[in-house]
C-alpha cells in the first residue's frame, strides 16, 4: 500500500497562515494515523509469507486452537488474521481522508526535480502494458508470494507424507498430487483476498492510496487471470487424482458437508471461466455487452464459493469482499434516480456532447469519469466515459464527450439526431433524453496541477478529460486558485480531420479573458489518414437544448468518492454491523444449534455481509440521501447557465484555436523529435506527461519517458509518465 504523493506532501497554503498550531496538529495527527496504517498493511503482508512456512502452519494450528472456544470460533480466528486488517485499514483511512486537503487543495511542487516510482515506466511493451516501478514492485511481490507459498506449502506436505502409512510408490505420487492441488487452492484464496479491492470504485482504500477506480482495473485483471491460473490447477491436479483412481463421477458429484463441496467447486470454476474468457480483449472488444453481462456471474461466483469453502475459508477473502458489497449497494442506491440530460451537442465526426444535471454539493476531479445508462437505448448496459468538463465550469451539471463507436453508442447518436429533428422541424419542446448515472469517480486529488509544465497526449476520443484539464487550469487562473501549469503541450492524433471540431467546444477568452498572457498553450494535431485539410473541417451542427425539467433530477450524492464525511460513516457502520450481525448468528443460531455444515455454514457467512450492508449500510444511506441539498435543474444561476453545454460562439472559439493550433497531415506525431524540443527548451523541471489513448500510443511515449529519463544530464527535464485510461 502506498499513499499517493498527493496525499502526503504539506499543502499550498496563503502566505501568513494564521492557524499553525492546529495545522501542526493536523499533521501530526494525520502522520500518526499514516504510521498505524502502514504498519497494520505491512503486517497484513508479512502475514500471508509467513503462514505457508513450518513456523506459519505451526502458529496457525495453535491460533485455531487458542480461538475455537470464543465467541466467533475457528472462523473468527480466521477473520482476524486475514480481513481484520484491511478492514480496520479502511476505518482508519476515514479520519486520515477527513484531516486531509479539501478538493481545490493542491499538492505542493516538489523542490527539485527527480524520478518517483509511481510515475517512472519499467516495462513499455508486452502484456502487462505499460508498467511504472511501483506497479513493477508489487507483481514482482506477488510472483514471489506464488513461489514462495507453492514451494513452502510442498516442504510441508513432504514431512507429512510419511504420516499417511505405507504407501506404495505410484499411491505417493498421488497422495502428493492431492495435496499440491490443496496448495493452489489455498494460494488462490490468498488471490481472492486482493481480487475485489481494485473494483470497488468509489472504495475508501482507494481514496487512500491515490488510485482512481479506472486505473485499478488493470491490477483486477492482473489478480484475476492468476487466480485463474491457480484455481484450473487446482481443479485440474484433482481430476487427475479422481481419473487415476477411477472415482471421478462419484467426486465430481459430491457434496460433503464436513469439507468441501466439490459439486459447487466445479460451478463456482465454471462461472470463473466464463467471466475470464470474456475479459479476453479480442472478445471484450468486439462485444462488450457479452463481458459486461457475464460478468455480472460473480455474485454466483461468490455464493457457489462460500458453499465448496465453507465460512472459515470464506473469512480469508471477506475483507475484500466486504468493501466491495459496500460500493455495489451504494452504486444500486445513487443508479435508482433518473437524472436529466440538459443539453446535447451533435458533431459532424460522430461525437455526441451531454451536459448532465449534478447537484451543487456532489464534486468531482477534471479527470473524473461517470457511468452512464441511457433508458431509451437499454435499461441493462453501463458505459463509462470521461468528463470533459471542469468543475469550475459550473456547480450544478458536468458533461461528457461520447465518440459513436459501437452499437451503444452509435444508437445515442442517432437519438440526438432524432431530437434535433423533432425540435427544429416538428416543434417539440419537451422532447428530452433520460439517464441514470454513478459516479462520478477519480483522483483524490487534481495531480494534473502539481505540475508547471504540462504534457497531454491523446488519440482519438481521448481528448475529452484534455479538454477539462484546459478548462480547469483556465478557470483557476483566472479566479487566482491554486494552479501551478503554466506551460502545455497537447499532442493530438485523429484519423480525420473533421475531428478537429472539437476543439472548438472550448472557448479560452471566454473563460479567461487575455489567457495567453498568463498561460502558454500549444496545441498540434496529428491527422494520420488525410494528407491534406478537408472542405468540411471546422463544421459543426446545431446544438439541442433540451427540456427534461418534468422527467428527471439531478445526479445522486450517494457516492463513494463524494461526502468524506457520510461514506465515511457508511463504511464504519457497516463494519461495525457486519461484527453485530455475525455475533449474533453464533450466539443465537450456529452455537445454539451446533451448526457444523460447511456449506450451509458458509451461505449464512455471506449472508451476514449482506444484511449488515443493507440495514446497517442502508440506514446510513437513508440519512445520507435526507441530508441531499438538490437543486433543481435549469435553477442555476446566471453565470452558470451562461456555461452550459459550452454553447459558445463556435466561429469565435476557432478563431481562437487557430493561434494556439497547428494541423499536421499525413503522418503520426514524432516523439522523439517533440520531447527533445521541449528538453531544449523547458529546461530542468518535472514534466507532468498524461497519456489518453490506444496501447500503442501509451508504449510509445512511455519509451521515449523511460530512454531520456534514464540518459538524463543535470539541465535537462524529468518527465513523469500518467495514464488516463482509453478503454475502461
């Protein structure tokens, strides 16, 4: 675990501060509660390497024994080794969030320039992607945990082979066979303890560390394709053992109640497999609808687990679970609102622009993103996109920049079509589109202005979250907020020209009147599959103002990544109901009745997470949702209306970009020529380069990072390597 640069360093505070004395104890405070989570998430580590060695397995056993006579007995004991921690990690990171910055906080500059783990490319190429030196450090601490269990969990079933009587040589090999397979079972339980953490996207743990929900994606997809790679060998290790004894029908169909059930093993498997095959990115790719519905198999996932485990194997990986059931319910509960879309913008290169109705008090980041359902395409598919907007340009809406694509996409487009016809040329106000949203979700903090000097590259729609970082530096410039950019470089590669028209949904003297005097921005464009401008380029059709006042709302507060205060006290409430819940089933049921099936022992474990989340959770959601402060749409002021939708003299705004603007035809961007002109001239800096695109594109600014900071001289620039993701 590591906390994100952003929420370590001292803060930009006014010269003259008044307060010291609590800002010292803020500090201290906040250090203290830094040193207890780090020492909890090193000993959490330390756990897992320690258990498969002949010591662990030793302290195991007499740590069930110590334990089976309490309260929670062997499941208990269980809980408190491997989810206890990360639990209490969790509860300790809401006051540690509340002591941190507020969201225009901005992270001090660094004094002198030099490398950092998070941002420093080590591998640029092959199938992790691109990969920095902190996200190198941890799967190099998973491959050693996988060897490291796989090798002492083998030292340990060796000295007990002797144990199992006079074997002959063939019945051995078996014998060993068996008990390897056990061994990756339990090495994929430890996988599954961390399989859920990275997809709970407004989770407080990764408001802790720094790492937005889009970026850990990538760490779940890396933890699930090992933990798949465990679980085949475990199953695969049994069939052979099953097939040599000539017992597979009868162990394929068993359902043991003192041990596991290996019927619901083999679904659990199935539903797995199902889910890995559809992440494979030619399939995920190709239809998308086909992943996202069966991945909605992990809730049978999960019980079919808990009923082959049983509770106390179940207790291993509840932690992850746990948090991640919290983020679900609180994303089903902020999804139930239908919310208005204000206005649409229709472009002539198949991009749709909506502007969504948000509540005053529900913030967000300029690289923040949403999910977004649109009722009249589909009631069942979520698609998430980037924001285009800044949130200074307006306190009441957010918008979204959507590129046709896909069958989703290319079906909104036409709506919006259908839309501008019925209001120009049928005469129907009221004609809207509804949508249900969760999120907004991001960074912490705007790492995007830690930076004075900017490098954004994009390919294609990846321009969006460019377009809301420009907004936002803009706007804090001219409202004299904290902002450190004054130098960026946008590097843009489109197929066609007519793309371009983009641009123009940003209008910079209109949002800071005279910004070339205060900051420097170069914008060049990269048209790959034209070799000359086209008749068409700058066009851009009328925009439709839409009306859904009657239909919708605003977007819900009811998000993890919203109120510290509230998902604060979601997450401890909850936590605090889990132990209640689970206290009470022994005390009233399980002891009572001396309930020893697995299965049935493992269903009711689950079924304690989900009450807890629910009545426990729920209530806290209830309150949460009374305390909203709505505002209703098309009520916002004068100057935020004025901003809406970016409906800005579009001539003007071209007018504008072409100053800023340079237009290349024909080929793709250089590199190497465009990092050393800026080492040239930038001089000795950290230069923040975010990379929004295609695979390729993020390798090869990520080579050229990885070549000139390796070779770099004294004068020359750092440059710090940041993905957005392209493809979430």
């Amino acid at each position: 675990m590591a906390v994100h640069d952003g929420g370590s360093e001292p803060l930009l505070l006014p010269s003259g501060h008044p307060n010291r004395p609590a800002t010292l104890a803020k500090s201290l405070a906040r250090g203290a509660l830094k040193l207890a989570m780090w020492a909890l998430f090193l000993a959490w580590v330390a756990m897992f390497f320690v258990i498969p060695t002949e010591f662990g397995t030793d302290f195991y056993s007499d740590w069930e024994d110590a334990t089976s006579g309490t309260l929670f007995g062997t499941q208990g004991s269980v809980l408190l080794l491997y989810s206890a921690p990360i639990l209490l990690i969790a509860v300790l990171a809401v006051p540690y969030l509340l002591l941190s910055g507020g969201q225009d906080d901005v992270p001090a500059e660094k004094k002198s320039p030099g490398l950092r783990l998070g941002t420093f490319p080590v591998l640029v190429d092959g199938v992790f992607g691109v990969v920095t030196a902190a996200e190198f450090i941890g799967i190099a601490t998973f491959v050693a945990f996988v060897l490291w269990a796989v090798y002492w969990y083998t030292v340990v079933n060796f000295e007990i082979l002797p144990s199992y009587g006079d074997l002959t040589s063939l019945e051995k090999r078996v014998q060993m066979l068996q008990m390897s397979a056990y061994i990756f079972g339990l090495t994929a339980l430890t996988c599954l303890a961390f399989l859920f953490l990275p997809v709970a996207r407004g989770s407080i743990l990764l408001r802790l560390i720094g790492i937005p929900f889009e970026h850990a994606t990538r760490y779940h997809v890396w933890l699930g394709n090992l933990t798949m790679f465990l679980l085949t060998m475990h199953g695969l290790c049994y069939f052979i053992v099953w097939f040599i004894r000539g017992i597979v029908l009868v162990s394929i169909i068993e359902w043991k109640s003192d041990g596991g059930a290996n019927f619901a093993g083999i679904i659990c498997y199935c539903f797995g497999f199902t889910m890995w095959v559809t992440t494979l990115p030619p399939v995920r790719k190709r239809f998308f609808e086909l992943f996202f519905y069966t991945h909605q198999l992990y809730i049978l996932f999960v019980i079919f687990f808990a009923l082959h485990v049983g509770d106390t194997y179940v207790s291993k990986a509840a932690g992850g679970i746990f948090l991640f059931l919290l983020d679900r319910f609180l994303r089903f509960c902020q999804s139930r609102r239908n919310v208005d879309v204000i206005s649409a913008t229709s472009f002539p290169c198949g991009s749709v622009s909506l502007v969504i109705s948000k509540p005053k008090n529900l913030h967000y980041n300029a690289l923040g993103f949403i999910f977004l359902q649109v009722q009249e395409i589909s009631r069942l598919q979520w698609h998430p996109f980037s924001v285009s907007s800044s949130p200074l340009d307006g306190s009441h809406h957010l918008s979204v920049l959507i590129k046709s694509v896909g069958e989703w996409t290319g079906k909104l487009r036409e709506s919006v079509s259908d839309l501008l016809v019925s209001q120009t040329q049928l005469y129907e106000p009221n004609a809207s589109i509804v949508a249900s949203v969760e999120g907004p979700y991001g960074h912490e903090s705007p790492y995007h202005l830690m930076y004075k000097k900017l490098i954004l590259v994009a390919g294609g729609s990846g321009i969006s979250p460019f377009l809301a970082i420009l907004s936002d530096v803009l706007h804090r410039i001219r409202d004299d907020k904290p902002c450190l950019p004054r130098d960026i470089l946008i590097i843009w590669a489109v197929k066609r020209s007519n793309e371009i028209s983009l641009l123009s949904t940003i209008d910079m003297d209109s949002i800071c009147p005279s910004s070339s005097d205060k900051v420097n921005v170069d914008i060049q464009v990269y048209v790959t599959r034209e070799s000359e401008p086209s008749l068409e380029e700058g066009k851009i059709e009328k925009a439709a103002s839409l009306n859904t006042r009657s239909r919708g709302g605003s977007m819900s507060v009811l998000v993890g990544t919203g109120s510290k205060i509230w998902s604060g006290a979601y997450v401890i409430v909850s936590i605090l109901g889990f132990l209640i819940t689970l206290g009470l089933l022994d005390v009233c049921y399980l002891n009572p009745y001396s309930i020893s099936k697995w299965w049935y022992r493992g269903i009711l474990f689950l079924g304690c997470m989900v009450v807890s989340v629910i009545i426990f959770g729920g209530g806290v959601i209830y309150f949460w949702h009374r305390s909203e402060n709505v505002t209703p749409a098309g009520e916002e002021d004068g100057e935020e209306s004025e901003r809406i939708g970016y409906m800005v003299d579009q001539e003007t705004a071209r007018n504008k970009l072409r100053e800023n603007t340079n237009v290349f035809y024909g080929h793709r961007p250089d590199f190497k020529e465009i990092f050393g002109l800026v080492s040239d001239s930038w001089g000795c800096v950290d230069v923040g380069v975010i990379v929004c695109g295609p695979q390729t594109l993020q390798s090869s600014v990520a080579k050229e990072i990885r070549s000139r900071d390796l070779s770099r001289k004294g004068n020359s620039p750092v440059f710090h390597f940041n993905s957005h993701s392209f493809d979430l």
